[in-house]
C-alpha cells in the first residue's frame, strides 16, 4: 500500500510572537509526506528549482520517501512563503507567497505510480488536482485540500474537484465560507452534498472535525504547553490521517475515527517545531504513546 | 442539597446577524439558576429594580427557582447589557453595560441560605464574591466565574477570590490574560497554582477543557446546525456543571468528567433561543439524550 502526496515543497519565512526562522523547510506535500512516512510507504509529487538545497531533500530521503516524483526545474526558483503569527497562535497573516516553479508547473506520475492505493491532493490548483486524481488507475483513498486562494479564485473548479474526491479537508474559515453558514455542522453536511463521502473540518487548536452522512466526530486539540510554529499542522493531520488508513484491509467508521486521532497526534507534534522539524525525528512509538493520551483527554463513562 | 446562585440578573438587547432583540430576559445568574433548576434545588441571589417586568419573574418562580434573594430595589433599575455578534457567532462587541441596581449593591443572605451546599459565584466584584463565599457556613462546592472586565480592574482582588475557591470558569481569552501565555494547557495549570482543584475553560463553540493536578478532560462543543444567541452559555454550563454535582453523595475525578458534559450539554440548549428563552421549556429527560449523544460524538476504541 502506498500513499502518493501531490502538493508544495517550499522554504519558508516564520515570524511568531516569540521568534523569527528564515529558509526553513516547509510546503503543503512535505509536511503531508513527512507525516503519512510515520505510517505507510510515501511517494512525493512536487516541483522544486535548482536552488533547493540538497540537505533539504536528504532529510525527505532519510524518512524514506520515494522521490522519483519531486521534479527540479533547471533555472526555476523553489516555491516561498512567508507569514506572521498573531500572539493566540491561532490566526497569521500572509507576508507574501512566491510561487516560483509551480507557477504554470504540469505534474506527471512516474511509471508505477498511477497504482497508489491513496492520495493526498495538498491544496493547490483545483484542476490540477482533478487531473492527478484522474491519472490514478483505482486509488481506494483520495483526500483533497484546498485554500482561501482557490475558494476565491476558482470555486466552481473547486466544487468539482470536491464531488470527486472520498474525502475533503478544510479549516473552519474556509468551510464557513464555501457554505456560508456559520456553523460548522451544518457547513460539513453542506461540503457532503453529492461528493465526498466523509468532510474533514480542522479547527486549529481545538482540533479536528469529521462529518459523513452517517457519523460525527470530533477530536479535540492535544493540550501543548508550547506551541512553537502551527504551521503545515493541517497537512501533517492529512498525512497521519491517510497514513494510517493507507495500512488498513478495511476502512471502516470505527477506523476513520482512529485516523482522526492519529491524524490529531501527528499535527500535534508537528507544531512542536519550526515546520517540519519535529517530524524528522518523530517515531512510531511516540506517536503510539500520544494517541493513547488522546483517549484519556476525552473519555468519560456515561453511568452513575 | 442546594446550589446557591450569585450574580447579575439583567435585561439585554442582542443583535446577531440574524435579528435582534430587545428586552430580553438575561444576566449570568439568570441563565445559571435556570440550567442548576433542571438539576437540584436552586436560590438566586440577585438585585433588580422595580422596573423588573413581573412575567419574567414568574418565568424564573415557574421553574422552582427560590427567589427570596432576589431583592428589589425600590426605585432602582435593573441592570442592562447590549451586544452585537460577528458573522462567526463566537466573538461579539459589547454596545452598553448599564450597571444600574449593582452598582455599590450588597448582597445579604436570607436566613438559612448560609447552609447551601454549593455555590456559583457568577461574574461579578470579587470583594462580593470572596464575601458571599465567606458567609457561607460549610459548602461543599464553591465555584467562581469573571470577565475581562474584572481582570483589567481588579486582579489583585480577583486572583484572592479564585485562590479561596474550589472551581474556576474563565473564557479562553481570559484564561489567556490573567496567565499571559497563549497556551490553553498552560493558562489552565498556571490558575492552578496555590488555590482552586479545578480550572474550566470555556472554548466557545469548541466546547470547554476541565484541568487540575491529575486530570486534563476536554468536551467538544455539540455541534448545532444553527446558533441563534450565545449570550449566556458559559453561565448555563456552570449552571448545569454545578447542578449535577451537587446532587452527587461524593464529588470524584470520573464524576466532574460527567459534570463537564453535563455542562456543555445544557449550553448547547441555552444557544438555541435568545437568552436563557430555551432553558424555560427544556426538560431534565432532553438533557439525558443529548448527553448521551455527547458520548457518541468523542468516543474511539483504541483497538485494531
């Protein structure tokens, strides 16, 4: 089984009330990728320019990601982005987005890979992503995000990409505005309306919310003392969730409420550190050991 | 056993992007007494003005509530609050307070009150609050709330109160203020530190997190497809937190998990009419399948 990711890699400038990282490792596929690797065999579809350093992509290699699909641009510019993080952490704004190669970048799969079980469309071009879901021979599961950029700039090619996908990814904000309801519930069941079978509704620090015809369920935020850089948090839940139902026989209810979790544990490392960082070292067992503290977070027994 | 409910009644005006409404039935003791009533025996201990229209205090009389607190004053006015609400329904501005009747106020007892066995001290002057909790002779539970208005003016005052208390209830943002970090987790450890055994922070529509020493339980907000005024929700759960304690022989770390719950299931039906308007027709056997409802919307199996 092998989850394919398709998205950004990019280097990144991070401005939080408490420092200041430049030239840091980031991109939507990257920390999506470095977290599904935690679980299950990852291929990477990305563009990179001929700047990218090459410490960079051995960290990528060393967690075992097959990057047959990371594609240097001769003489291009590696994607970059800025932003700036209020002091709740919770809200950024935009510095600035430099698009560099993926400006107008076309991807194609390598020989073999239009065979992954699951994929990730990390938020980007929303034809894109139909064309990468539609190159896959029988993919069992595939998740596309998106962002305000595409919501606003291209929703009806967004609206279409969605209806075709099993499940969709948002944050709160962006739910909100593609439904335009305030509530979250009702957004999820609005995003459910003849296409994915199950919404995926990120809620930052107080975690994450799924919505499918037939369940609800929510997964609050691990409680962190620290928060160092939420940065790419969505993405690593999209990796840990689809990682982890990637290495299933069966995806069933019960097992898409795990796949929350895990997605949940994994975001919450994930924001440890400056992009990234922290799942470069992550292992496993630690992330075993957290997904039980999950439980324990939010259980109670319904008796007297 | 008897739940003692301190605070403000008031009247308000509420403004959503909905509608608005004027004269309205509100205050933090209001909508506490009346989600506590739907669980044990409540008093409310409160000053109005003659101009307090007497159908809305037979709405309070109607749901048992003991009203022999309530005191008038005679040719005071009832204290009245506006607030406009933003698109997202969880931030709001606050147009006008007008103290009236609380302004230099001095709640008494009536006799025998001095033997409730649990008290909330709703938002209000910590002096007053430290006073009524003092006046009490041996209560079991003593729960303490605020509002940004009290941290700005009167800290020092505050932080005695909530050390003298066994519970406090904080919105996050407040809880964010009075500890100064952006950590949720570590606001909640920090109003730990030299007084109460438990810290609840309320998470607006994202639900609430009880810490203390040992534990660390967070509720999700249950997720309504439609919010018509979140006026008074955190007042509602103490109201419905404390009332189930209150009715319990032994207060244990399980038994507050189920209070939270308890608590945030009763807020959930306060935001669905304007003021505490749905607490006035919502029956103890509603309460049970919602909460119970609560239970299949967080529970995983950790298994295979």
């Amino acid at each position: 089984m092998t989850l394919l990711v398709a998205g950004w890699v990019a280097i990144d400038e991070i401005e939080t009330p408490f420092a200041k990282v430049r030239d840091s490792l980031g991109g939507s596929a990257t920390c999506a990728a470095l977290a599904g690797a935690l679980f299950t065999d990852v291929r990477l579809l990305a563009a990179i320019g001929d700047d990218f350093p090459t410490p960079e992509r051995q960290k990528l290699e060393g967690r075992g990601i097959d990057l047959a699909g990371l594609e240097t641009i001769p003489g291009g510019k590696t994607s970059r982005w800025g932003g700036r993080y209020h002091f709740d952490m919770n809200t950024r704004d935009t510095l600035y987005t430099e698009l560099g190669v993926n400006a107008g970048w076309q991807p194609r799969l390598p020989p073999g890979w239009e065979g992954s079980s699951t994929a990730f469309l990390a938020a980007g071009d929303p034809v894109l992503q139909r064309n990468i879901m539609g190159a896959l021979a029988a993919p069992r599961i595939t998740m596309v995000d998106t962002i305000k950029f595409f919501i606003d700039g291209a929703l009806d090619e967004l609206r279409l990409t969605m209806r075709q996908a099993g499940f969709v990814s948002l944050n709160e904000s962006e739910a909100r505005e593609i439904a335009r309801t305030p509530s979250i519930a009702r957004a999820g069941r609005a995003l459910l309306n003849g296409g994915p079978a199950g919404v995926i509704i990120k809620l930052g620090e107080y975690g994450a919310a799924f919505v499918s015809e037939d369940d609800y369920f929510v997964a609050p935020g691990y409680p962190l003392e620290e928060v160092v850089d939420p940065t790419g948090a969505g993405d690593a839940f999209a990796g840990g969730f689809l990682g982890y139902l990637d290495t299933l026989p069966e995806v069933t209810a019960a097992q898409v409420r795990r796949a929350v979790v895990y997605g949940s544990t994994v975001a919450s490392f994930q924001v440890e550190g400056y992009g990234p960082a922290r799942l470069l070292t992550l292992t496993r067992d630690e992330v075993e050991a957290r997904y039980l503290e999950f439980r324990a977070l939010t259980h109670f027994e319904v008796g007297k």
